[in-house]
C-alpha cells in the first residue's frame, strides 16, 4: 500500500518564488503542493480549505508577517508543521518563528534535495535544524542572559535521563540516533521528548534545542 504524500502549503509574497516551490515539491516523490498563499493573512481560509501536513512559511510578507503566522498555524487543533523560509541567514525573525511553534528554518537559497528533505523529516516529526545558523541567531539574540536564566530554570525541572536527549535533540539528532547513543529503544526516546515538552509547556523538538542553546548544553 502506498503511504499517502506529503501534503504542502506554500506560503510567500512573491509569486515566482511560490511557481519555483511548487514545481520542485510537486515533482519530488513523497510530496504533493496542495495549496498556495500570498500572504500570511491568507493562510488560515487556505488550511480550512485545503489540510496539510507542511507549511512552508516565509517571513517577510506585506500584511500577516511568517511569525505572526506561524503562531495562528501552531495553535489550530490540526496543526500542520511549520518550515520557514528566509532569505538571510542572520534574520532575527527566524528566532521569534522558531519560538512560535515552527520546527525549523531554510535558507531560500537551499538546494533542491535539500529543501525536499527538509519537508518530509519536518512531516515525519524530525524538525531540520541549521545548527550553524541557529548558534549565529543565539548569539544575536536580545537579552541573553534573561534567556538563559529562563532556561535554566526550565531544564532544572528535567530528569538526568530527560536532560541527555533534550541535548542530543540540540545536536540535531534523530531518535534512530539518539536511542543508539543512550542505548534506548526509539519508542523510550519518543517517550522522553513527549514527557520534556509536556514539562516545559513547548510546542516541539526545536523549542527543545533552542532552550539547551539557551545554557550552552549544545
């Protein structure tokens, strides 16, 4: 039996942009493009009328901007995955996207296989992660220190056990990966990020590493 494709939404204010996207996703297989937006305004009539799996989400659009966006997307009960898209690498948007809920970013720029990969380990719950790019936005990011001591307090609250695999999930491990360097089975990793997002009040695996980032465990 087939498994059923990749559902993806596109979202970006740049028609060309959308037509390039769509033609690479909907020839790659695994994936069919359901779906365009604009704008980040248009987004929540598209995902009505068209469910996904992915949204790849740009950051910079006239009315709704991808942040913006990407929290409304996060907090619909069916919520698809976000993948943001973003033309500079130092964006400090793409920061605040990642902690409203997006499992990870890509440069536009980002070569086709790559771009292909990124969507179906987003869809399959395995965020893609820049960890170059993601440790330059750290660096920049406002109030550090506050930043730390929240996530300090936050991991505080982890079992020595849980702590391992919220690092392991910084270092942009798989749960293949990461079961085979803890010497757990996948389902006991599986089991731990539940428990670890469940006990900081967080969306996903990113929202994980960027708290390890946050103290430095990675």
């Amino acid at each position: 039996m087939t498994a059923a494709p990749v559902r993806v939404v596109i979202v970006d204010d740049d028609a060309l942009v959308r037509s390039a996207l769509a033609m690479m996703l909907d020839g790659a297989q695994g994936i069919a493009v359901v779906a365009e937006a604009g704008d980040g305004a248009e987004v929540p009539a598209v995902l009505d009328a068209h469910p996904a799996d992915v949204v790849l989400m740009d950051l910079r659009m006239p009315r709704v901007d991808g942040i913006t966006a990407t929290a409304r997307v996060r907090a619909r009960p069916d919520a698809p995955e976000v993948l943001v898209l973003t033309t500079f690498d130092a964006d400090e948007g793409v920061l605040r996207a990642l902690r409203a809920g997006a499992s990870g970013f890509l440069l536009k720029d980002t070569p086709p296989a790559q771009i292909v990969e990124a969507v179906l380990r987003v869809a399959a719950g395995d965020p893609m992660l820049s960890p170059q790019i993601t440790r330059r936005l750290m660096e920049r990011a406002v109030d550090g220190a506050t930043a730390r001591d929240r996530a300090r307090v936050a991991l505080a609250a982890l079992s020595e056990r849980e702590r391992e695999v919220a690092v392991a999930v910084a270092r942009g491990r798989s749960n293949g990966e990461i079961g085979s360097e803890l010497h757990m089975s996948v389902a006991t990793v599986k089991a731990h990020v539940s428990h670890i997002l469940t006990k900081l009040g967080l969306d996903n695996r990113t929202q994980i590493a960027l708290l390890a980032h946050d103290v430095e465990l990675a």
